[in-house]
C-alpha cells in the first residue's frame, strides 16, 4: 500500500433527520449540504448515500475522501462546514454516527 493510501482520510456520516424521510425538506438538506460542503476546496468525492439496509435504522449518509490529515483538519475549520454545521446539522439532524477511517493492509 502507498503512503498515499494510507494518510487518505475517508470521512463517513451516517444520520437522521428531523424530517420525514424523502420530504421536501429532506430533500434540501440533502441538496444544500451536499452544495456547500462539496464545493469545499480539500473535499474529493462527495456522496450522499440513501440507507437501505434494515440492520439499522439511520436514513441517510455523506461520505467525502481527504488527501491527508492537514486536509480534513482544513475542512472541519473551514467556514462552509462550521457554518453549515451549526445552521442546518444542529437544528435539523435527530441522531447521526460518524466514522474516519484509512485504508489498512
């Protein structure tokens, strides 16, 4: 495995909204954040995920990839995702699990 490979920074979030699942406003959490956090410059691969399986009951994700840790820790600090955190996430997010992970082997 590459160095490369092993600094990447693989961010997941799995969560629940306050809104009825595939509603309106659903749908434009799911849009705006999507929007605002991919236009990111540090944020590769963006994806918003729709929960499927029934070993949990979690309605939605985003994943995105990070080059390094300096690129994740530039995302957490940047004023897209503060600002989208505490004016979207904490209002209309019900519960949410976060996982950071790197490639092993």
């Amino acid at each position: 495995m590459s160095a490369e490979q092993q600094s990447r920074i693989v961010h997941s979030v799995i969560f629940t909204l306050k809104h009825p699942r595939e509603s309106a406003e659903a749908q434009q959490f799911l849009a705006d954040g999507k929007r605002i956090l991919s236009s990111i410059p540090v944020v590769e691969q963006f994806v918003v995920n729709l929960q499927v399986s029934p070993k949990n009951d979690y309605e939605y994700g985003f994943s995105m990839a990070f080059a390094d840790q300096a690129a994740y820790d530039t995302y957490n600090a940047h004023p897209l995702h503060s600002a989208f955190v505490q004016e979207r996430w904490e209002i209309e997010v019900d519960r949410f699990l976060e996982i950071d992970y790197v490639q092993w082997g």
